[in-house]
C-alpha cells in the first residue's frame, strides 16, 4: 500500500510540475494578431473581433480556426500567421499543412504553397489527389505547364484535374487529345459549362462550325461550374463570410419582422449595426419603419441611401413602392421609370416588378398603350428570368404574350428563337427569329442564329442540338 | 535514483495509528483514494486554468511582402478635383478629351454612383467646373469613353461603354451608348445596342474601309462574354458580328498594328484565359480579320486589368501596355506576385514580346505621358486591389523610362485607396503633366477614400 500511495504522490508531484510549465508555457505563447478591420462594416468589424476574442487561440485548432476567419474576410497575411502557428504546435498535422498551403496561395506566396502541399502529403492526407490538384494550379501560376501536367495525371479522379489536362492539352496544339478528354468529361457531367465551352472552342478552330455554334448555344443560358476542390474550399470560405456580412443582420432583422417581433428587429439592428451609415442597414431599418407604421421615416430612410449611394433598380423599387404607400403616385412614377431604365441590378424580378407596377399605374390613368408597353416588357423580364433560372420551356408564353402586347419589340422573338433552338424545335426558331429580323434586321445575334437553324435544316439534322451531339 | 524518489515518497506517508489493524487499513486505504482523488484533479485543474489563461507573450509575428518602393523625386500634390462626399465613390474611368475643341484640356469622368458621364472644365482661376452631359441616372455604371464624331457631323461625340451591373452577372443587361452631341455641346443619348453582356470597353474605327466608323465592342459579362465589332449601316444603325467568344475582354483597341494602313482590333482575354489577341485586317470588304494570338500565359491568376496602345520605344510602331493584378478569382482580391505592369513590345508581323515594366500589387490601370519631360514616355499606374488594410501600401507609381525602355519604380501615393482608372496630361498649361486618378469602391473596406483625385507637380525633390 505504501509503495501505491509512494507512486501516487510521485505522480501528483509530476503533474504539479508539467501543469505549472504548461501553464506557464501557455501564458507565453504568443497572442493573435489582431487585423485592421478599418473601413468595415461595425458588424463584421465586432464579428472578426469576437472571433479573436472567443478563439483566444492556444491550441492548433484554435489558431487554425482564426485563421480561416481572417482569410475569410481578406487578411491573408494573419491567416498564413495562424495557420504557421498551428503549425508549429502540430507538426504532424496533415490537414494544418494543407490548409496552409491554400493560405500562401491567397497571400500570393506560390513556392511557399507548393511545399506545405508537399508535406500534406508526406503526412499522409487523406485526399494526396486534392494536394495534387493544387500543386498542379500552382505550376500553371508559375507558367509551367508541363510540370503542372505531371501533377494533373496524379489528380485524374478529380474531374477539375481532368479539364486542366485538356486545356493544357488545347493550348499545346494537341486539339484531337484535348477534345477526347472534354468529351469524356461532358459525358460524365453533362451540365457542367466549362468543358462544353472548350470543346466549342476546339470544334471553332477545327472549323466545326455548327457544332461549335450549338455547344456555345446550348451551355450559354445557365453557368453550371464543374465541380473542384477550390470550389469546396470556396464555399466554406463563402460560409464564414455570409456570417460576417451585413446581410445576415438584415435577414435576421427581417425573420423578426414576419414574425412580428417589430421590436426585436428594431433591437436588434442597433445592437449589431448601431448607428454607422450602411445602406444594407438603413434598408433594414426602413422595414422596421414600415411596420411601425412610419412611414415618413420609410421613405426619409430609403431617400438618404440614394443620397448617398446612387440609385439601382432594386433601390427604385423599395422606394417606389414605399412611395405607394404614401399615396405619393407622381413621385412613385418618376422613380420606378428611371429605375427600370437603369436595369442595373442582375435581380431581373426587380426590372419586371417595377415594368409591372407602371404597368397598373398607366392602366389607372387611362393611358392604355403606356400600359400595354410596360407589361410587355414586365412579361419580357418575367420569362428572362425563367428563362436563365428554370425550365427555359416555362418562359415560351411569357415571351409570345411580351411579343404580342408590343408589336415593335424584336428582343422576346429574338429569345423565343434561343429557346425554340434549344429545345430542338428547329422550324420554331426559324420563325421567331424571321419574326425577329422583320421588326430589326440589324440584330446580329438573330442572324446569326437564323443562319445556324437553317444550315442545320438544310443538313436534315432537326435533333442535332443537344450538346450529346457532340460525340458524333 | 528511483528506488530513493520511492522510499523518500512513503516516508512522507504518516504511519497508520494504532491499535486497530483494521481501522489502520481503513486509513490507508482513505489515503490512497484521497490521493487518487488529488492525481485526478490535478491535470482537469491544469487543464481548466490552461484553457482560461490568456496567452501574455509576444504579438504573433506576420510575414508582410516587403514594400520597398522609393518616393517618387519628383514631388506631387494631390487635391480632389469635388466635394462630393458619396458614401462609397465609384469612379470608373477618367478620360482627358478637348470636347469644345478650344485647345484646352478637360475631364470626362464615368461615375458608376450618379450613374452619368460629367464633364469638368478648369477654369481661369483654378477652380474646376462640373457639368453632368446627360441627367443622373440616365447611364448606368458607364464603364469607359471614347470621343469620336461617330455621326459624321463634324462635332464630337462620346461612345460610351455601358456595364451597368458591377454585381458579377452574365445578364445581358449591358449596353454600347452615343451621346450624340447636338453641335453645341448638348448630348442626347442613344442606345446603338443592348441586350448584351456588360460591356466593358468601345471603340471605334473603319474596319470594313467603306469610309464610316465601325464599332469594336469587349462584351464583358462574367462567365459568358464575346468580342464582337459593329458594321455601320448610316444613319447610327449597325449590326453586330462576333469576332470571339471570350468572358471578361477588359480591354480592345482598334489602331494598326501592322502598318498596312487599315485599323486591327486587340482585345486583352483575363478571365482564367490571360490571352492578348490581334484581328488583323487583311484589308478586305466586309471584315473578315485574321485571328492571331499574340500572347498568352498558362497562369490564369495573371490579374489582366487593362491594355493600352502604344509607341512606348518609339520605333515607329505600336505597342501594347498590360496592366495586371486584378483577381476576380477569390471573394477578397489577393496579391499576386504578377501584378504590374507589362510591355508588349512589337516585333513586326504580328510577333510581340513580353517585359516587365516594374510590379505593382493589385495594378488595375495605366496611362503613359512623359512626366519628367525628358522626351520619353513614362508609365504612371494605380493600384485597385491592394492590401489597404496595411499602413503604407501603394496605390499610386510612375515608372521611369531611361530612354531605352527600362524603368525605376517611383511611389506617389499611398492614398486614395482603390485607383481604378488614371489618366495623365496638361490640364493647366504649365508644360508639366498632371495625373487624375479615380477610385471605385465597389466592395468593403472603404478605406482611404478618394473620389477624383488631381496630383500637380511641385517640382524636384532637393537633395
């Protein structure tokens, strides 16, 4: 029993000792960098803060965690310094080794990147293609296409690696290599945009016109990437900075405002935003003015931020129909018309709302044909938005009803012949874009189109747009 | 040394108290579990204190990129050519242009938050004089100006870029503009074609030779883009024709580059692409160009930012300036050690080379006068994307030819942050060049702001 009790009490005197030089270790580790958050957002600000704050990172994950915050928002430099450190407390890590090596990228230190990849691998990372897809991203960075090549082939499970090869391939000459290995790509991710592109561009240069005029077509309307590991860590990326953004206020501000928590919304604005000018803020803010029913401060609010910031189609619509509510109809007139004219935001509901609301404002005045030329462009911008977003097929009415409200608009006939084409329905496209060409026959675009539909009728191949067709 | 730890260990232990032998093992065995008990909480206390305690040492040490660019020896004055006080400025493009054609120089501005082109006149005592050519929001996001009698009526008009969206989008919501100019320096605006991608840049020329200005037009968009030319078919009708399909073309150029009397259109490929491309017009009716890539790199994260023409050896042909460190790749803008300035010297037939002017961290635009008047051309560049958020960094340089087309590095500024355009020339007569420079804050941090900013020269340093 003594020689237990003798045992324990060594071990309690070891633990005093390793505890105390631990402890102390730790109070001289070093402290985060702390970023210069100038010139942000209060609230990213105080999220960036919090985060070195609440990491008050001591351990590997910790400084690993700070430092993907701060890469999240820009501070390359403190995030290379994070990662570093994390480093050093686990060298063994293979994933800090990665994690760094995408660091250096962003802050522009390439060799630096390539061996920390390297070492990830010597590691033992679970995903050595991964490392070596980055490897390979980095020779090309180093205009070296041929080392980059040697990586790619290590990396072929990785559909992102396979499309490198092509176009390395592609821009070695090697068109008929670089067409094989598109077209196996496009045949394992139909949808993916990048690989039909190339392979247009290849079709272009062997002088495959048609084919290569019905792959640019048929990928145009809707960019769907292929998928890579700079995406997936993008996205993370992506992740970390909606939590930091303005916008996640705003959204929270505007969940409470549907559920009626009118103060907690108001609560919570000037909690996170506080008083700064931010027009996503001020826009938030002039919900929960609404809903208090001041609508005064609504319009004073949504004024202040085209005051300061310039005029958009979405920020004429807030007003415009914040205006509406306000009975101020000559004032909603003016700005929902200059802010449909400026189409500058790529929400293209917004353009069709506002065409829409001067749609029904005309009609309440009695001037019909303002009326009629208004809804057709809201039809118009309604089946644009279709068109690039769902179904292109749902977009056919939207178009024709656009084109019969205004006889003198080429611009739906023109897309109602994209959309024919596209769905294979060659002598509907032929007759959209004629109809197209009577009311302009300077639209380059429809002549264009209007000479493919017809040499590929003339070649008997009404089924020859699908970019399957490709494999032919 | 063990054995010794051990017996000086258990000689610690208090011996058990008699008489009982049983309650004597209660005891020892009390101890053991309180000791147990102890050797437990001794590391969770340890490790509770480690996880509270705030490190106390030394600041973590970060690796900066060394920023070691001499001050400029000329010395420079800046002033901001308005008071408008926008929350965040977004100037696009600054252009010097004689509108009035009164030999003295003005400023049209692209202003992507008004949404409108202004004019701004010096006048006689100094001040500057703004005029919007066409009401507020009447453009939205103008990108780029040339001044061209496109109408053919003897008085300027200005072509007019339209981007419209600085959200990334493939919308085809850009457009080609004319203000028409009424002969008295009133503009009307006319849309020459929409329903295209953002338009980055036009410019004019006769492409097919049948006596009237063509357009060439970089249809920028994001992930879909073209180059395509506009056949003029009189009275400011034209039709499009695609030249190539290209995302992001931030620049064309519509000058020839062979000699042979008739206009060549280069256009600058970023985008993943990092391509420069001549169409050589062989001359023939209609334009049916020669496509010659001149130059390409397989870094995509080159940061193609802007391309100008120039005779920058003066050899009596043209040449070709890139501006690179514009990385649209990332959600924040890094620094690449490619960004700066590049020189496409032209060889003849079609053959160029590529040397490096001098790097600049985030270069997103050029400009070439003769600074120091020593009868070469110089290079001034600003900075768009760099690490603004470091005291120090960069945002303005001239590059000094030696006269035989290598360059010394020069600082001017490090504020106003976020140069997307600059122009240089002399505003004011004095037979030394200004530099304007505009800055575009379309993302956070608005940092050292600037809307158009005028730096004069003071002269030379003294030694």
């Amino acid at each position: 029993m003594r020689v237990v009790n003798a045992v324990l009490l060594a071990v309690i005197g070891i633990e005093l000792v390793a505890g105390f030089r631990s402890y102390r270790n730790v109070q001289q580790q070093p402290v985060a960098p702390t970023a210069n958050t100038e010139g942000l957002p209060g609230f990213t600000r105080n999220m960036i803060m919090s985060s070195e704050v609440a990491m008050n990172p001591k351990f590997a994950e910790q400084w690993s965690g700070l430092g993907m915050v701060y890469q999240a928002f820009g501070f390359y430099d403190e995030s290379v310094a994070c990662f570093t450190r994390a480093q050093e407390i686990s060298p063994e890590d293979p994933s800090i080794a990665y994690e760094l090596g995408f660091a250096l990228i962003l802050a522009g230190k390439t060799d630096e990147s390539s061996r920390e990849f390297e070492r990830a691998m010597e590691l033992g990372h679970p995903y050595a293609s991964q490392c070596w897809y980055f490897l390979g991203r980095n020779a090309l960075r180093m205009d070296d296409p041929e080392t980059a090549k040697g990586f790619f082939l290590k990396a072929t499970s990785l559909p992102a690696a396979r499309f490198e090869l092509a176009k390395i391939a592609w821009r070695a000459g090697e068109s008929a290599q670089a067409e094989h290995m598109l077209k196996e790509i496009i045949n394992e991710f139909p949808n993916a945009t990048e690989p039909q592109r190339l392979l247009a561009e290849v079709f272009d240069e062997q002088g495959e016109q048609h084919l290569a005029s019905m792959l640019y077509l048929s990928s145009d309307r809707r960019f769907v990437a292929l998928t890579s590991p700079r995406q997936e860590i993008f996205e993370s990326i992506q992740q970390l900075r909606n939590v930091g953004n303005v916008k996640f206020v705003q959204t929270r501000a505007t969940e409470l405002l549907d559920a009626g928590k009118v103060s907690d919304a108001q609560e919570i604005l000037k909690y996170e935003a506080g008083s700064e000018f931010h027009p996503v803020i001020w826009d938030a803010r002039s919900d929960v003015e609404r809903a208090l029913g001041n609508i005064e401060e609504q319009i004073a609010l949504l004024q202040e931020i085209i005051e300061r910031d310039g005029l958009d189609s979405y920020r004429a619509a807030r007003l415009g129909f914040a205006l509406i509510g306000n009975e101020q109809k000559d004032e909603v007139q003016k700005v929902m018309t200059v802010g449909a004219a400026l189409e500058s935001n790529d929400e293209r509901e917004v353009v069709a709302d506002l065409y829409q609301q001067l749609a029904n404002l005309a009609s309440e005045q009695g001037n019909e044909d303002k009326a009629l030329a208004n809804w057709s462009e809201a039809q118009f911008h309604y089946g644009r938005k279709i068109y690039q977003t769902e179904d292109p097929s749902k977009a056919i009415d939207l178009f024709i009803q656009s084109a019969e409200a205004n006889p003198e608009t080429a611009d739906p006939l023109f897309y109602l012949g994209q959309l024919f084409y596209e769905l294979g329905e060659l002598t509907d496209a032929q007759t959209a874009y004629e109809e197209c060409l009577k009311i302009d026959p300077n639209f380059g675009r429809a002549i264009d189109g209007l000479a493919l539909v017809k040499a590929i009728r003339n070649s008997g191949g009404e089924d020859a747009t699908q970019p399957e067709s490709a494999e032919d | 040394m063990f054995r010794e730890f051990l017996s000086w260990g258990s000689s610690l232990v208090p011996e058990p108290i008699a008489p009982l032998e049983e309650s004597g093992t209660r005891v020892r065995y009390g101890l053991t579990i309180a000791l147990v008990l102890v050797a437990t909480a001794i590391p969770i206390g340890w490790l509770q204190m480690i996880a509270t305690t705030t490190p106390q040492g030394p600041p973590l040490e970060i690796s900066r990129a060394p920023s070691d660019l001499e001050m400029s020896p000329i010395r420079f004055r800046a002033f901001e050519l308005t008071d408008h006080e926008d929350w965040s400025p977004r100037v696009t493009n600054v252009n010097i242009v004689d509108l009035d054609e009164n030999g003295e120089p003005e400023l049209l501005v692209c202003d992507a938050v008004r949404n409108t082109i202004f004019q701004y006149q010096r006048l006689p005592d100094g001040s500057w004089k703004e005029t919007a050519l066409v009401p507020e929001n009447t453009i939205s996001v103008p990108a780029r100006t040339e001044v061209v009698d496109l109408d053919g009526d003897n008085d300027p008009d200005i072509l007019v870029a339209v981007f419209r969206s600085l959200t990334p989008t493939s919308d085809p919501i850009g457009q080609v503009v004319l203000l028409q100019n009424n002969g008295d320096n009133e503009f009307t605006p006319r849309v020459l074609i929409d329903q295209i991608r953002r338009v980055s840049d036009a410019r004019s020329g006769d492409f097919d030779g049948d006596g009237d200005l063509d357009l060439v037009v970089a249809e920028y968009g994001h992930e879909f883009g073209r180059i395509f030319w506009m056949e003029n078919r009189g009275d400011l009708t034209f039709v499009d024709r695609e030249l190539m399909r290209a995302a992001g073309t931030v620049s064309v150029s519509a000058e020839d580059f062979d000699g042979d009397g008739d206009p060549d259109v280069a256009a600058f490929i970023p985008s993943e692409q990092e391509e420069v491309w001549i169409f050589e017009n062989t001359g023939e009716a209609p334009f049916q160009p020669v496509q010659r890539k001149i130059w390409g790199t397989a870094n995509f994260d080159f940061g193609g930012s802007e391309m100008l023409s120039v005779d920058l050896d003066e050899d009596g042909d043209l040449d070709l300036l890139l501006a690179a460190g514009e990385d649209s790749e990332y959600p924040v803008p890094t620094q690449q050690s490619s960004h700066g300035v590049y020189w496409l010297e032209n060889l003849g037939d079609f053959e160029f080379e590529l040397h490096s002017v001098g790097s600049l961290p985030g270069c997103s635009s050029i400009a070439v006068a003769d600074i120091d008047n020593d009868n070469d051309l110089d290079i001034i560049a600003g900075s768009r994307f760099n690490n603004w958020h470091v005291d120090g960094t960069t945002s303005l340089v001239w590059f000094e030819n030696d006269g035989e087309a290598t360059f010394q590095t020069w600082k001017i500024a490090d504020s106003p942050a976020r140069l997307a355009t600059v122009a240089c020339g002399d505003l004011t007569g004095n037979g030394q060049k200004e530099i304007i420079a505009g800055s575009l804050f379309n993302n956070e941090p608005i940092i050292r702001p600037g809307r158009v900013t005028v730096w004069t020269q003071e002269g030379e340093e003294q030694e």
